[in-house]
C-alpha cells in the first residue's frame, strides 16, 4: 500500500501558505500522489439543506455539502500546475475532475501541457458530477441528462490527442475535423486515466475495462464495498480477453483521516464511518483490512473543519513512519 494527500483546498477557510506546507511534506515523505478536489460553486440552498440532491448522490448524507456558500475555497485546477512548479517527485492530479464543466479538446490539450511543466507526473482523474446546481453555474444544465455519454467522449477525445500527430471526432458534445492540439504528453502512450465512480459498479467496470484505465477513486469505502467494486470490474475485464489488468489496476478511495487519543467509534454508518478517524490502533487495523481487501492506495483527507492543520501534518507524519510499515508488513 502507498499513501496519497488529498490536499483540502475545499474548506472554508485555508490558507495558500498551509497548503503548500501539506504538500511540501507530503513530498518529503515519499507520498505516492497529491491530489486536489474539483468544486465549482457552493449553492446558497446548501447552507440550508436543500440541494436537489444528498451529498455525492449517496444514502445517509444531507442535502448539503460541508463548505459554506461564503467559503473561501480554492478551485482545483489553477492548483495542479502550481503543484508542478513546487514539486519534483510525487504525481499530482485532481480527483476527479467533472468532465461536463470543460470543453473535452481544450481540457486533453491542457492537461498535455501540464504533463510537461511536471515532467511526466499528472494524473487525470475523470467523474460526471453530480449536483444540478453546479451544472446549472457552470453554464452545463443540458449536459445533465446525458453526463456519462460526456464523460466517455471526452475519455476518447483525450486518448486521441495524446495518441495521435492530428486527430477528428464527430460526437455529440464534440464535434471537430482533424487538429493538431500541440505537444504530446511526457507520458507515454498518455497520462494514467483514473476514473471516479460512487455508485454503479458495473458503470465504472465497464469504462475502466473499455477505455483499459489505469485506476479506480471511491470515497470512504469498506473493504466489504471495495470488495463490490473489485468483482464487476474483474468480470468485465475476463469478458475483454485482459483477466490479469486487475492486477496493475490502482484501487483507490478517499478517506477522511484524523488520528485521535480516545477510540472512535467503529460501528457501521455507511459512508460516515469512521474508517480512517481513530486511535494509531484503530487506523492500522482498518488499513490493515483495506490491504487485504485490494485496496493500493488511501487517498488521505484532512477534515474539512476543527482540526488544524498543524495537528495533520503531524497525523501524516506518524501515518507514514509508524502505521504505513505495520500495514504493509502484515
């Protein structure tokens, strides 16, 4: 197992200088990944619980998501390429970005430069949203219906431009004659395509074995839910003649972290769990079954309030030397 930072640029309140500090541990430590979160706006009819939809479209969370609508948040693109700039080991993405919010050609040949500001280290994250609201601001309402055809088009849109000297497509949500789109990626054949998905499995199985993706991202899963996720993707992966991709597949979920000196509590809450919130102990134990369960990497979420981020970097610093080797020598 291989840690990641899931750096909390959406909260209401953080600070340029405090993400830099995250990161510049997260690079000190060998983390494996830095990745940032995509949020285009804040409904004011969050603030009261009344979004069109739960929290990630999930069961058992509110209408609402965690950050106020007068939070002062970063957006997570503008960050990868200053990412870039101030690293030069670890891989940096976002996770994930809503493919419906971008234009799919302008988003490939973006990406395809950022590849080379990082020399060879972006990951491309790809999700079809989930909040009306946000599509609404983002000037995408029409896409709403249809969000996962876009995302499929713009997965081979991408794939196209960085495969090839000129490239046509003729879609619904793209539709173009034979371009050139500028440098290639570092990356060869292209960047690593991870695609984020928190409620089909066969859906997510389907791109992933398709598209020959390099990685799946949930959100605070069990290893009895990763193992719901791992079976559809194997099968659909035995049904296109690859049995053994599962074996490079990176399986990722994003997990609330916070160590604590008392016990939490453990019982089951669906997504709320407190998977990685606990005692040293705890948080072995719970990676420990992760492990087992197939999941590669944590990607490691500071809360979104009451805890500092002076007591995260030290939360990550005894993840990393004191959990991590427990973890991976069990």
């Amino acid at each position: 197992m291989k840690l990641a930072l899931y750096l909390p640029n959406f909260r209401d309140k953080v600070t340029v200088e405090e993400l830099e500090d995250l990161t510049s541990l997260a690079e000190d430590l060998d983390f494996d990944s830095i990745w940032t979160l995509d949020r285009i706006v804040v409904p004011e009819a969050s603030d009261r619980e009344e979004l069109v939809n739960s929290f990630g479209m999930m069961d058992g969370f509110p209408k609402a998501l965690p950050v106020s609508a007068r939070g002062e948040w970063y957006q997570g693109w503008p960050l990868i390429p200053w990412l870039a700039a101030k690293t030069s080991k670890v891989r940096i993405g976002m996770s994930i970005t809503d493919t419906p919010y971008r234009a799919p050609g302008v988003l490939a040949a973006e990406i395809a430069t950022v590849d080379h500001l990082s020399n060879g280290r972006i990951n491309v994250g790809v999700g079809a949203g989930w909040m009306p609201e946000e599509f609404a601001a983002a000037s995408a309402s029409h896409i709403f219906p249809k969000r996962h055809k876009h995302v499929r088009e713009t997965i081979e849109i991408m794939q196209g431009i960085w495969t090839n000297d000129l490239f046509e497509y003729h879609g619904e949500f793209a539709d173009f004659d034979s371009c050139g789109f500028g440098a290639k990626p570092v990356q060869d054949p292209h960047p690593p395509i991870f695609f984020s998905g928190l409620k089909d499995p066969k859906r997510s199985a389907n791109r992933i074995a398709k598209y020959n993706l390099s990685g799946w991202i949930g959100i605070q899963d069990t290893p009895e839910e990763l193992a719901d996720w791992r079976g559809p993707i194997q099968r659909e992966l035995e049904d296109l003649g690859s049995p053994n991709a599962m074996d490079s597949l990176e399986l990722c979920s994003m997990y609330w972290f916070v160590i604590t000196d008392e016990e939490s509590d453990q019982s089951p809450a669906g997504k709320a769990s407190n998977i990685l919130i606990g005692t040293e102990t705890q948080i072995t134990d719970n990676l420990k079954r992760l492990n087992e369960a197939g999941l590669t990497m944590p990607l490691i979420w500071p809360p979104f309030t009451d805890v500092p981020v002076s007591k995260t970097l030290d939360d990550l610093k005894r993840l990393n030397d004191e959990i991590l080797p427990k973890v991976n020598a069990a």
